[in-house]
C-alpha cells in the first residue's frame, strides 16, 4: 500500500494583537477584547493601566469599540487609573 501521507498544511493565522493609541498616555499600547457573548468590549493599556468596558453592538470591530471608548475617554465617564 503506497499510502502517502499528506503533509498538513498548517494554516498560521497570525492574530496580531491590535494595539491602538492610549490616550492617556500616548503610547501605541491599548488592547481591545471583544467579548460577543456579553456585547461588551474590554479595553486596557498595558503602558499605564487605564482601563474601561464598554458595551457594543453585535459584530463591532474593536477599532470602533476602541474609538467609542476614547470618546468616552474624553467625556470623563471611563474609569481612570492614576
Ligand atoms: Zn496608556
């Protein structure tokens, strides 16, 4: 039996992990968590711990997740850190 065995094509997604600018502290190091079970996002800067959780729509990116919380941000209604 001339079995020949397939190599597995492993596909690699590469999850870069999306960081966007704190503004804060200005640095490029907000990460977003999109959590579609709750509809909720998930936002932290991993440079000065600011942090918050907003509440999205269904299949938001977390770019737009992230600009609503920047406006939140400026409102003054995310939680601050510091
Ligand atoms: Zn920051």
């Amino acid at each position: 039996m001339g079995r020949r065995r397939k190599k597995e094509e492993k596909i690699i997604r590469k999850t870069l992990p999306e960081l966007f600018l704190c503004p804060n502290c200005a640095k490029n190091s907000i990460k977003v968590t999109i959590d579609p079970k709750n509809n909720l996002a998930g936002i932290r800067c991993s440079a000065c711990g600011l942090h918050g959780r907003i509440v999205i729509e269904p299949n938001t990116a977390p770019v737009d997740a992230y600009s609503t919380f920047v406006d939140k941000y400026y409102e003054g209604a995310t939680q601050k850190v510091g």
